[in-house]
C-alpha cells in the first residue's frame, strides 16, 4: 500500500490542477481585453516616382516591422501614412496640409527634396508639428530658423567640407562650381567656397544653372566655361539636371584628359536605374558619400534587403539601397521610440489628443492654412526625437543642433560604371587612404582613362599664349636688355627674364608664353613702370589707340602698395630695400701714430696700471729674499718699473724659463738650468714661489695682449682702410649735399630729401661719373637706388663705392599679373625654390670683387675683451701679497702682542720696527743661504785654483833652476 496513492488523493491533485490552470487562463485573457495598443499617426511625403522615394517607403516599412517584432509590448504603433509630392513643391506643401488637417498626424518624414521641405517646414513650424527629413540636406534648412524641423542627415556643409579637401588635396588651386538655381543648390556654395578659400584658393567664377534648363542651355554654359583657364568642376545639383550636364559635357569634349569633375553625393547610388550613356559619361567622376560603418544589424538587413528585392523585381539587377534610404530606416525607427516615450509622458494611452483645439477650424469659409491648429504633443514629440540615440544600420544615431553629427566620408571614383571606394575624409586626418590613419589613396582614374592627376589650369585655351610685357630701360641692362638672345631665340634678355624662364620650367605644367617689349615706334620704352603695370590692370586690347594688352609683366618692376591695388604680384625674386652708395678713402698707413690705434685708450691706461701694480708686488715678494731687489731707492724703483716692463718685451722667454723654474723641485744648479738664459733677458731673478707664481700669470696675460696688439697692428698696416665718405642720409641732407638716383623719384620724396637736391641719372656710367665729381664739381655725394641695382653696380666698380645701410623698405622686384591670376601661387612657391639659383645669376660677376658692406676696417681692441684675464691677473697678485702678508706678520706676532705699557713702545714705533724688519734680509730663507753657498763655493775654488797656480809656478821654476848649467 506504501507505493500507491490511493484513488481520494488523486482526484484532490488532480482538481488543483485544472483549478490552477483555469485561473491562471483567465489571468492571460484579462490581461490581453486590458492591454490596448495607440495609433500613432505619422505623415510621410514622398516622391513616389522616383528611385529614392520607392526605396525610401520600403525601408521605412521595413524599420516597422523589425521595430514592433523586437519591442512587441510597446503600447504606440507608429501608422505611417503617406503622401505623393509628385516632385513638385506645391504638392508637397498641398499634401503636408492635407495631413495636417485630415489625417491629424503628430509628425511629418518628408519630404524628400530641399526644395519642397523649405515650405512644408513653415507649416510644421506654424502647427508646432515636427517635420522629420532624412533627405533635405541643404544648410538653408536648419533648426535655429525653423525650430521644429529635424534633419536625421547629414547637412550639405558637411560634404563641403570633405570636397574642399579633396581639392586641395590634388594640389588644385582653384575651382568653379557648377550648381542649380534651387535653395539646394545655392545652399551648399557658400559653405564651399568658404572651405576651399580658407587657405588662399580661388572660385574665379560660379556657374548657376536653372533647374528647368534645356539642352542648350547647358551647352552654351559649359562651352562659356570651356574658355576659362579652369578645369576643376564641382557638380552640385539634383540628379536629373547632374545627369543631363555630365552628358552634355562629354559631348563638348570636357570629359577628357586633362579635366576634373566632382560631384556631390547622390549620383552614384542610382547606378542601378541609370542607362547606359549616363554612366559612361560619369567614368573618372569623383564622389564622396558618407560611409556606412558595417554592423551586424547593417548585414542582417542587407540580406533581407536582397531577398526582398529579388521577390519583388526578380528579373531586376540587385540595386541596394542609398544611404538616404538607411538614413529613412534609421528615422522611421527614432520616430517608433520618440511616439512611446510620448505616449508613456502623456499617459492618455486609450485616445490620442486631436491637434485641433478650437471651433474656428469648423468654419467652412476658412482656408486649409487657415485651419491649421497647435499640435499638443508637438514639443514633447520633438524633444523625444532630439533626444533619441542608438545604433542604426546607417551607424550611429544621434542628433545634435537638429541634425546628424559630423561623420567620416567615402572617396568615390567611377570606373567603368561601378563605384570605386579609393579613400577617405575625416576630420582627425583629412583625405587618406585609409580611414583611421594617414594613408595614400587607391590609384585613382581620371576623365580620360588619365592615372596622373590634372593640373587644374589649361593655359592652351583657344591657342592664346601669356602676352609678357617687358621694360626697356637704358641702364642696368644686366636685368632686362633689348636684344636679340639666340639661345632662347626671345627678343629680350637679361637677368629678370632667365629667372621667369627658370621659374616657369620649374612648373608642373606648360604654360605658353611670348614676351612683348613695351616700346614704341622709336624703340624707347612707351611710357613709365606704372603705366605698364595698369596695362595688365586694363587687359583691354584697342589698336586705334594704340594699348597693347598685357597678361602678365617681367621686369625690374618694384613691388608697391599703390600697384598692388591693381594687380597681384609674385613673391620678390631679390633682395628687398633701398640703399645708399657712397665713395669711400683709404686711410691705410697715413698716421703717424698709427701704432696707438690697435688698442683704446682704455685699455692702454688699463695695461699701465697693472704693469705698474704688478712690479710692486713682485718687490714685496722679493725684497727681503733678493740681492736684485735690494740697494739704494732709487735703484730699486728702477728696479720695479724695468722688471715689470721687460716682461712686455721677453714675454716668449720668460714664460720658457719660468716654466723650467717652476719644473725643478731641487736646488738648481749650472748643470741643470742654464741661468745665463735668464740673465740674457734680464739681471733680476726671481726666488720666491708666490713671485713665480705672480709673473707667470702676468707674463700669460702680456703674451696675449702682445699677440693681439701685433695682429691688430698688422691688419692696420696691410689691409685696405676703407671708410665712407657719409654714414649716415640725415649728414647728407644737413650739408646740402646732391643726391642721384634713377627711376621713380616718389619714393624719395617720402625721406624729405628737397626736391633740387635730387639729380636723376639712366645708367651705371653715369652713377660713377657723378660721384667721383662730387657735388662740389656738379655731381652728387651719394647715390639712392634699390638693393640689386646698388650690387650689381658696385661689382663693376670694385673697391671704389660702397652700400651704407638699408635707409627705406620696399618689397623688392616682383612679377605682375592680373588681379586673381591663378598662376600667381604656383610662381611664387617656384621662386621660392629656385632662390639659390636666382641669387648666383644675378651677382655671377662678383666673385672677383671683394664683399663690401660698409667699412672694411681693423676695430681698435677694448678693454672688455680682456678685462677677464686682468681680473686673473689681479687676483693672483692680491692673493699673493695676502699671503706674503700673513706669513710676516707670524713671524713677526711678538711685535704686536708686546703691550706698549710694559715695554714703552707707542703704534708708530712698532710699525717702524716692522718696516725695518721688512727691509732687512731674510737669512732663513732658501734663496739668501743658497747664494750665500754659492759664494763660498765659489772662494773656496778660486782659492784652490790660487794656490795651484803658485805650485805650479814654482815647480816650474825649480824645474828651470835643475836646468841652469
């Protein structure tokens, strides 16, 4: 019986059951009457005729779908109701109205053009209804004018930005977009101009085409642009009217080598749709378009995507769909999550509020405008979109300032009708070929089947040439001269026309020029600098009045604010300035005291006095300890000041015994040191270390000035003296003095030089004649000219001129062109590479004349270039009398202890009795008992060789005694 449940217990588990399972059924179907789902009605404006806004709807449909399969329990279902534009922006402001007002939708996703969203926007505004677009990119639209509109795109300023980049990248310095006469259009120009012009480019001309143009229209634009030096194009327009002017700009040959086209994003995603002679005409387009970051989510849709579109067009090739139509999907997705948060704010989940709030919209003799009332979850609904973030097939979701944030851009190339991905823009690291570093981009193809990128600027336009107009001027020939040069077989020569030929070889391209000489019919210049620099400003061409029309000037034209109001110059090719030139004298050896010069008078009181104070310490060093330094006053004073001064003239010999002395720690002896070495120099020798010490660093300090002195001396001497005869323009003027000068005077005029003072000369020849006389003989003080002229002048006359000083600032010679030539940037970047060479073509005859900047003269030595080694010197000396002064004062201690009570000594004659101390010998001292040795040596052997000689004296005469007969 343990094992089996007997039959009562079992029927009571067994009604539990079906009790529990009756309950909890009844639980789920009450739960179901109770729940109940919202309509939350959205408006959706689309051009139903076109391949975006098909794409477009069927995402959306599908971001429906997924999002209430994912979230089945929210309480809203987002109903989107839609609406056809027709492509037209009356019906798309009619269809937002009828929205509005009959459907009572809470929101608006549309519409899908910039144009037609400019209006529905107002509405949207006026009822505070949210307008959502997701392909209305144009700046024009933006929150800050139309608070309730959102764009979940990215803005057209955006995309400029990434273009601008891209041509600048090329290394284009100008471009010319072309754009249709819509809000989207004009919208996006501003921000690229802006973008491109930031770093000097240039937008020489806009091309602004009607949207309704027909074919000639374009054509007659595209051959006007044809003529222009340009051939960088960027394409902003809608895709119907880009389509139509890539193939009208094949047909006028524009889409070749040597061009450029860029098209704005769009185009290239309709690849699909697009007939054959359209695609061929955008093969070598440049793109860019926004990139997709691959996801899961991106994938999974993708294949959907696929199988959806193969069920519906199964005998279609595969299009995927743009980016617009992701950037759809992502909105219609934001808008599911923005309606519940709404919903779950306002916690009315049973009916929706009406967005019609007075009796006045019953009025049938209103307009529909007329009728239109506050949305009460308007601003709810638009904070909640705002406010929305998450990961969307698109990438990243998340709106800021009404719009999506920046994100990186995909370098599109067409070839051969697919879209080639050959980089990236992003803002960390502008155009790369890669998307999170610093790469070079894939090989792109350009118009043309061309690999090498276009130059951007066509100077062979219509087979015209640069009409180079050049100077003649009488003097300076070496810058520009008439003649025939057969080596360039051009009519004129000289330095300013190598260095434009030099700078235009250097150019990455070839620009065709001819130089015309600015002459009339007697071969004399036609008129001044100026008149032919407003020649170019003119660029007119009248034969009648005989103006000649000039694209460009080279010469010896000087840069000047006044000028530059009418035309751009290059960067300067020479030295920048004004100058003076003066004769100069030499003054080589005419003083007789010239030997005084090489030091200053500072520095010659300076030497004496340490001469003098290096004297007396070597006597208190030795006074006591040598016999030299002793006798009578007026021997010793003599003593100081010749042994002090013969130092200046053995220096060489003193340092070579010193140093023996200095080397030999044992008694020093005949053998070992030659002490007649010294004794050649002077009598005095010195026996004291601290004095050894003291005269060697003197004699070191005397070799060096001796040294200088005699190479100063020596320069003085042998080097050519050349002083100016002025210094300084202010002296000139105070004298009354002539000045010269060539050219313009104007500039002159600016340093209050007095008109009658000036004498104007045309060449070199005169310049020199001018200043030999002088003005006392009717010609000039100083000549007053530029920089080059002075230099190439002074080469020819070697030694005799020299430049004073820069006296005013000009900018040098320059190139000229017409006011925004494009050439202009790519001539002074050239010239700015070729300097070195430009410097050696224009002062190739100066390198047997010596450089000249002033006065070549030797400077007298000062004080301070030597007061180091005096302080050495002083300090040495200083030290030693401390010491000295130390070690007689111990040796001498019971002097000052002695108190004057006890022994009857006042101050004064204790410093007697040290003074007498001082002066007697030493006889402690090494020196005195050495010497004193020495003088008995020496007695002892002339005593021995005394009594030698008697010896043998007196041997011999024994000798001649023993002899004697």
């Amino acid at each position: 019986m343990g094992g089996v449940v007997s039959r009562p217990v079992f029927f009571f588990f067994f009604f539990c059951s079906l009790l529990l399972l009756a309950l909890s059924y009844g639980a789920m179907a009450d739960g179901k009457e109770n729940r109940t789902t919202l309509a939350f009605r959205v408006g959706v404006i689309l051009d139903n005729e076109t391949w975006v806004g098909n794409v477009s709807w069927a995402c959306m449909s599908m971001a429906m779908d997924d999002f209430y399969s994912t979230y089945p329990n929210y309480t809203t279902r987002v109903a989107l109701i839609g609406k056809d534009s027709n492509e037209d922006v009356v019906s798309a402001a009619s269809a937002a109205v009828q929205l509005l007002t009959n459907d009572k939708v809470q929101a608006i996703i549309g519409p899908q053009t910039s144009v037609q969203a400019k209006f529905v926007a107002e509405l949207g505004n006026k009822s505070q209804t949210p307008i959502i677009s997701f392909s209305a990119t144009s700046p024009f639209l933006a929150s800050s004018r139309t608070p309730y509109f959102v764009r979940t795109a990215l803005s057209d300023a955006s995309q400029a930005q990434a273009i601008a980049a891209l041509v600048r990248f090329f290394g284009w310095r100008q471009l010319i977009p072309i754009f249709e006469d819509t809000d989207y259009g004009t919208g996006m120009i501003p921000y690229l101009v802006d973008a491109f012009q930031a770093t000097d480019e240039r937008v020489p001309y806009r091309s602004m085409v009607p949207l309704m143009a027909n074919d000639d229209q374009i054509l007659r634009e595209l051959y006007s642009l044809k003529t222009m030096g340009t051939r960088v194009f960027v394409v902003h327009a809608s895709d119907a009217l880009t389509t139509r002017l890539l193939l009208k700009a094949r047909e006028a040959d524009m889409i070749q080598e040597g061009y450029a086209w860029i098209v704005t994003y769009g185009l290239t995603d309709r690849f699909g749709v697009l007939d054959a002679s359209a695609i061929d005409a955008m093969h070598g387009v440049l793109t860019v378009k926004p990139y997709v970051f691959g996801s899961v989510r991106h994938g999974n849709f993708s294949t959907r995507w696929s199988e959806r579109f193969r069920r519906d067009h199964p005998t279609a090739k595969l299009v995927q769909p743009s980016v617009y139509a992701l950037w759809a999907y992502d909105t219609a997705w934001a808008m599911a999550l923005a309606a519940e948060s709404v919903a779950l704010a306002s916690r009315t989940p049973s009916t929706p509020p009406s967005p019609y709030l007075n009796t006045a919209a019953n009025n049938s003799y209103l307009t529909e405008l007329e009728k239109l009332e506050f949305s009460p979850n308007g601003h709810r609904l638009l904070e909640s979109m705002q406010g929305v973030k998450f990961d969307g097939i698109s990438g990243k979701f998340e709106l800021k300032d009404g719009q999506l944030e920046l994100s990186p851009f995909e370098i599109i190339n067409v070839v051969g009708g697919a879209a080639k991905r050959v980089g990236f823009w992003t803002t960390e690291h502008g155009v790369s070929g890669d998307l999170n570093s610093k790469a070079n981009l894939e090989r792109v193809v350009w118009p043309g089947n061309a690999l090498a990128a276009p130059n951007g600027i066509d100077w062979e336009t219509g087979g015209k040439k640069l009409r180079i107009g050049v100077p003649l001027k009488k003097g300076f020939s070496e810058f520009v001269n008439r003649e025939w040069n057969p080596l360039t077989r051009r009519n004129v020569s000289g330095f300013c026309i190598e260095v434009f030929d030099l700078v235009m070889a250097s150019l990455p391209y070839d620009v065709p020029y001819e130089y015309i000489p600015y002459e009339d019919s007697n071969g004399e210049m036609k008129g001044s600098y100026n008149d032919l620099v407003y020649e170019v400003y003119l660029q007119t061409s009248n034969e009648e009045e005989g103006t000649q029309n000039f694209d460009a000037v080279v010469g010896d034209v000087t840069i000047t604010p006044n000028r530059s109001l009418y035309v751009d110059f290059s960067a300067p090719f020479t030295e920048v300035g004004m100058s003076m030139v003066v004769p100069v004298k030499d003054d080589r050896g005419r003083s007789a005291w010239i030997f005084l010069k090489p030091l200053t008078t500072e520095l010659w009181l300076a030497t004496g006095a340490f001469f003098i104070f290096t004297g007396l310490v070597v006597w208190v060093l030795e006074h006591r300890v040598n016999d030299s330094f002793r006798g009578p006053p007026l021997h010793q004073l003599g003593t100081i000041f010749y042994f002090s001064f013969s130092t200046l003239v053995f220096a060489h010999s003193y340092v070579r015994v010193l140093l023996i002395f200095l080397s030999v720690s044992a008694p020093v002896t005949q053998s070992s040191v030659d002490l007649t070495s010294l004794s050649c120099i002077t009598e005095e020798k010195v026996t004291s270390n601290l004095t050894r010490v003291v005269v060697i660093i003197w004699v070191f300090v005397v070799l060096i000035l001796t040294s200088s002195y005699t190479a100063s001396l020596t320069s003085m001497l042998t080097v050519q003296q050349l002083h100016p005869t002025v210094t300084n323009l202010h002296d000139l003027i105070r004298n009354g003095e002539y000045i010269g000068y060539m050219g313009d005077p104007s500039m002159l005029h600016l340093l209050n030089i007095d008109k009658s003072k000036l004498r104007r000369y045309e060449s070199p020849d005169e310049y020199d004649e001018a200043l030999s006389k002088g003005s006392a003989k009717g010609g000039v003080g100083a000549i007053i000219d530029e920089i080059p002229y002075i230099k190439v002048f002074i080469s020819k006359y070697c030694g005799k001129y020299t430049m004073v000083g820069n006296i005013y600032r000009t900018e040098g010679f320059g190139f000229v062109f017409h006011k925004g030539s494009p050439v202009v940037p790519y001539i002074s970047r050239a010239i700015l590479k070729v300097t070195a060479e430009i410097e050696k073509k224009l002062y190739r005859n100066r390198t047997t004349c010596p450089e000249q900047n002033g006065a070549a003269t030797s400077d007298s030595l000062t004080f301070n270039c030597f007061w180091g080694l005096f302080l050495i010197t002083g300090t040495t000396s200083v030290l030693a009398l401390f010491l000295f002064s130390a070690f007689f004062l111990y040796e001498h201690r019971h002097m000052l202890s002695t108190s004057t009570d006890s022994d009857g000594f006042s101050v004064w004659q204790r410093f007697v009795l040290m003074a007498k101390s001082f002066d007697r010998k030493d006889h402690s001292s090494y020196a005195l008992r050495r010497c004193c040795l020495k003088v008995e040596e020496m007695k002892a052997a002339h005593d021995h060789s005394g009594r030698s000689y008697a010896t043998s004296n007196s041997h011999s005469a024994s000798d001649l005694s023993s002899r004697s007969p």
